[in-house]
C-alpha cells in the first residue's frame, strides 16, 4: 500500500528500504525508485543536500518480498 509522504514517513531504520514514488517529476523518464528510508527524512546538518529523487518522493511503501 502507498503512503503519502506528507502523512507518514517510514521507520527510520538503518538498512531498512522503501520503494517512493515522485509524482510530479520524472529522471530520465523514472518516477519510481528504491531507496534507504533514512533518506527520505531531513537532514540534520545545514552544509548536506538531499537526494534530490528522495526531496521529492510524494508517496512511498515497503518492497515486497518474494515467498520462497
């Protein structure tokens, strides 16, 4: 399931990765990308950019994973 990102961030985790999804712009013709949930929220440090894919990311949810 999607969740917006102005609703709710993911659990920040470290090693933990979301699948986000950037509505209203493309790069490269990509809208959907997979990324570290970390890196969806604001950094703490004035002098970092973010990702410029996870700045912005409109919706996001957790991979799917294979059932073996």
């Amino acid at each position: 399931m999607w969740i917006k990102c102005s609703e709710q961030l993911p659990p920040y985790e470290e090693g933990l990765r979301v699948l986000i999804h950037t509505a209203e712009h493309d790069f490269a013709g990509k809208k959907f990308f997979d990324v570290k949930a970390i890196d969806l929220y604001p950094l703490s440090h004035p002098d970092e950019t973010m990702n410029e894919v996870c700045e912005v990311a409109t919706h996001w949810c957790e991979r799917p994973y294979l059932a073996l």
